[in-house]
C-alpha cells in the first residue's frame, strides 16, 4: 500500500470556505479514519510520502512516526520528499 502526499492540506485536506466548526471538525474524524483504514490494509508493506518540511507535515503522519522515522516498524517504511 503506497499512500502519497501525506501533508496538510492534502491529507487532511483544509477545511472547505464557508464550513461550520462542527463540520470541519467532522470531515477531518472522517479523513482520520480513512487515513487508518488504508494503513490497516496493507498486507505487507505500508510507505508513506511525508514531507520533512514542518509547514507541509501532516498532521496524521507525525501523531504516528517521528519527525525522522524512516521505517517505525517492521513493513512501515516512511519516505520524505522535503
């Protein structure tokens, strides 16, 4: 399972103009989950494209691999473009 981009703005996404509060806050739970449920389907081998860049870092990728995790665990390999 390869997951690309993995930066605010992207992954999550910013929250839509004109969007209340509350529904930000559920569109970025239901993006969290998504962001798991691929995770979770990798059968063998899970890369993740970050970017080093703390402007660009998702939030998803840093709450799960340190800022210079190159590989967390066994078939997690996390590759930075930045």
């Amino acid at each position: 399972m390869i997951l690309l981009d993995v930066a605010d703005g992207l992954l999550p996404r910013l929250p839509r103009e004109n969007q209340s509060e509350a529904q930000a806050a559920a569109d970025l739970e239901e993006e969290r989950r998504l962001f798991y449920v691929a995770m979770t389907r990798a059968k063998n081998e899970l890369d993740v494209f970050r970017f080093r860049s703390a402007d660009l870092a998702s939030s998803f990728s840093e709450e799960l691999f340190a800022p210079d995790d190159s590989q967390s665990q066994a078939g997690v390999a996390v590759h930075h473009l930045i």
